[in-house]
C-alpha cells in the first residue's frame, strides 16, 4: 500500500509543481485537512484547499518545490522538500501526508522559518 500512496503523492507533487490546480485538487479527498505541524488547521475541506492554491499559483507563477528525500511508511509519507515561490523567495519544508483510499486525508507542514 505504501507504493500506491507514495504514487499519489508524486502526482500531487507533479500537478503543484505544472500549477494544475485541478489535477492538484484530484489527489486530495473532499474532507482533507492541511495543517501546521501540531499547530493550527490552516485549510479545512477541498473547497478552502483548493481556494488556497488557486491564490497561491496565481501570485506564484514561479512557484515550484524539487523533492529532496520520500519516507513511505503505511499510509503516511513524508516528503522534504526545497521549495521556490519566486526569486529571493524559498524555504525548505516537510510535509507529512496521510493517504486513504488513494486520496490525501491530512497534510502536516513544517517550515523552516
């Protein structure tokens, strides 16, 4: 299971990173939470995720992240990632995904500051 979850998390990545935000919002499933790492839910629902990266794709055309190292275990992946939003603007993250049923549930982020 760990293959196919790893493999959902690649294409959210793919679509992120070619900014198709539908083909982005298609790995997600309708409930999923995004999260600060024990932190503040920051989007609740696919309508409040996918309001966030339409505005985020918009203001960041640049925007890409390159995959640093995967840990797949179970159903939880955990991506490290450098991530470019513009020239002068990037920041290394972790974000932490628990896939079921094929789709993302929840996405814990943690950010370099």
């Amino acid at each position: 299971m760990s293959e196919a979850n790893a493999r959902v998390v690649q294409r959210q990545l793919d679509a992120y990173n070619s900014q198709d935000l539908d083909a982005y919002c298609d790995c997600f499933s309708s409930d999923c939470v995004i999260a600060d790492l024990n932190g503040a839910v920051t989007s609740d629902g696919l309508a409040a995720i996918r309001a966030r990266y339409g505005a985020l794709f918009s203001e960041f055309p640049q925007n890409r992240a390159r995959l640093v190292n995967r840990i797949s275990v179970g159903e939880v992946v955990i991506d490290h990632e450098d991530v470019v939003r513009a020239p002068g603007n990037s920041f290394r993250c972790a974000a932490i995904y628990t896939v079921r049923d094929r789709g993302i549930v929840r996405v814990d982020f943690v950010r370099e500051p």
